[in-house]
C-alpha cells in the first residue's frame, strides 16, 4: 500500500453488454418492492401497539437487517448499471464487503434468537412472559446484532492487510470472499486471514445452523407427544420461521457453490447465483409474514379502514381487507 487510490474491476458487468437495461430494470423493481414491504412491515409494527411483543419485535430487526443488506447492494450496483462505470475504489469495496457479511451473520443470529423464543412460547407458554421479559428481548437483540458487527470488523481488518496480487472481481459487487481472493496466497498472513474467516463462519452460520435444528428436533419430538390439533398449532406458529430459515440458507448455499463454479456459467446464472442472497430474501421474508401471520393480516385490516375512513373512501367489505384471513 503506497497510499495510492487501488482501483478493483467488476469483470461480469463486461459480460452483460446489451442486457444491462433489462438486468437494471429487474433489479430496480425487485429493490423497490422490497424496500416497500420491509418498511411497511416495520411500521405496522412500530405503530400498532398489539404487536409490540418479542416475537414481532425480532422480526422487526429481521425485516431491517434485509433492508440493510438490500441498500449494501443494489443501489451501487443499479448507478453501475446506468453509468457503464465497472470499477470501484478498494476501500468502497471493504466498506460493502463489511455490510453484506454483517447483513448475512446478523440474518442468522436474529433466526436463532427468533428460533429461541419460538421454543419457549410452545414449551413454556405459561411461563413465556417471565422468561422473555422487556430487559432479556433488549440483551438478545443487542448481542445478535453487536457480535457479528465486531466480529467482522476483525475479517475485514484482516483482508484489507492482504498484499494484492489480482485486481479483477468476477462478480457485480464485493463481498469478503472475492476480495480475499485476490490476495497474494501461500503467506502465513493469509493463512492467519483464512483461519480467522472459518473461524467466522463457524459462528456466523455453523453454530446459528445447529442451534436452530437442535430447536426443531426438539419441536418434532415433544410434538409427537400431544394431541394432533395441538401439533397443529405448533407448527403454525413456527411455519414462517421454518420457511424464512430454509430460504435464506438455500441462498447462501447456492451464494457459497457459485464461488466454485463462477467462470463456468453463462452471465445471467453468474448473477443470479451470486445476488441470491440478497435478492430474495429482502422481498420474500416480509411477504412471507404479511400472508402467514394472523396477528399481522388483523392489524394490517384495521390499518387499511382506518385508511379509507379517513380518506373519506366508501367501506370496503371486509373480505377485501382481511387480506384471506
């Protein structure tokens, strides 16, 4: 580092040529649509009083998580789009590869936190509210958003010490993997860096992973045990959960096998494989809870006739704002 500007290539925007006015336009409308369902979400919650409970608060750092590791993204990557400029300065590149490794280990410790207090209203529903008091939803939100914020300042300070031997990103954003791998290998500092980032992963998703299957098993066991409308209910309430835990690490899957396979697949399939992570998820997980949660479908209906109320709107019947509750 000789205090010079290091300029990185996105070699994939290279690769879209005439494409790219379709490539903006999904991007733009995906982006927008989540933006509107995680902050409409977001609001309903903050604003409706009935829903100011743990299980509903979590999910509000859910939701604000996806909007965090969306914006990381997709502006940068529509100016890119709009201004045929497919490069970015090093630093840039550190700065959006912190907030989307932040945004993916957040994701996961807020599913395990969510997983956690799924379990005790099941399994102790009568001792719920003494267990997840106002002070222990506080400690949780704040250790699953504060540990894989400090957590990656440590990777991220590592990598960026990495001497530099390549200067191209097969990729249409940075993420801590394609920087790492443009690093001189065979160093022991790398091999240091490389340590330190399994370490990482095993925190950030091995361990998450695991607690939230422990729960599950656990689930399917002590269900086994009661009556057939009882296990009924249980797995509604945890249904939502369950999908949004299978989708996100379905993308992160596909995220982590495209790194292996990313000069081998036509340019489209590149950048799906890539983004999935941060495409889906952000739009599908606040859709997911507006279609399956009761207490959520209430309080959007109120939400909706108060509105035509006070636009002075005929009423609605309530079949058409009850949303197929």
């Amino acid at each position: 580092m000789n205090g010079s500007t290091i300029i990185l290539t996105f070699t994939a925007y290279e690769e879209i040529g005439p494409a790219k006015n379709v490539f903006f336009a999904i991007i733009f409308l995906i982006y927008l649509a989540s933006v509107f369902t995680n902050t409409g979400l977001m609001l309903l919650i903050y604003l409706d009083t009935a829903l100011h409970k743990p299980m509903y608060i979590f999910l509000f750092g859910l939701m604000l998580e996806g909007l965090i590791g969306s914006t990381t993204v997709w502006p940068t990557v529509m100016a890119n789009l709009a201004t045929n400029i497919h490069s970015t300065s090093y630093e840039a590149c550190l700065v959006q590869s912190y907030f989307i490794t932040v945004y993916g280990g957040c994701m996961y410790t807020m599913l395990t936190v969510m997983a956690y207090d799924r379990y005790v209203c099941i399994f102790q529903p009568l001792q719920y509210h003494t267990i997840m008091t106002p002070h222990k939803v506080r400690v949780l939100l704040v250790a699953a958003n504060l540990f894989p914020v400090l957590l990656v300042v440590g990777q991220i300070c590592l990598t960026s010490g990495l001497p530099l031997c390549h200067h191209a990103i097969h990729k249409i954003f940075c993420d801590n993997l394609s920087v790492s791998n443009l690093g001189c290998s065979k160093t022991t500092y790398a091999t240091v860096t490389d340590l330190y980032g399994v370490c990482a992963l095993f925190f950030f998703v091995v361990l998450p992973v695991f607690l939230i299957l422990l729960s599950y098993f656990r689930l399917i066991l002590l269900t086994s045990k009661i009556s057939a409308d009882a296990r009924r209910k249980a797995f509604a309430t945890c249904a939502p959960h369950i999908i949004i835990f299978v989708n996100f690490s379905m993308s992160v899957l596909f995220a982590v096998s495209y790194n292996r396979i990313a000069y081998y697949v036509p340019i489209g399939v590149n950048i799906f494989l890539s983004s999935l992570y941060v495409l889906i998820p952000p739009l599908f997980h606040p859709i997911l809870y507006g279609m399956k949660n009761q207490e959520i479908k209430r309080s959007l209906s109120k939400r909706l006739r108060s509105a035509y109320l006070v636009l002075g709107l005929p009423k609605p019947k309530k079949s058409s704002v009850a949303l197929a509750s």
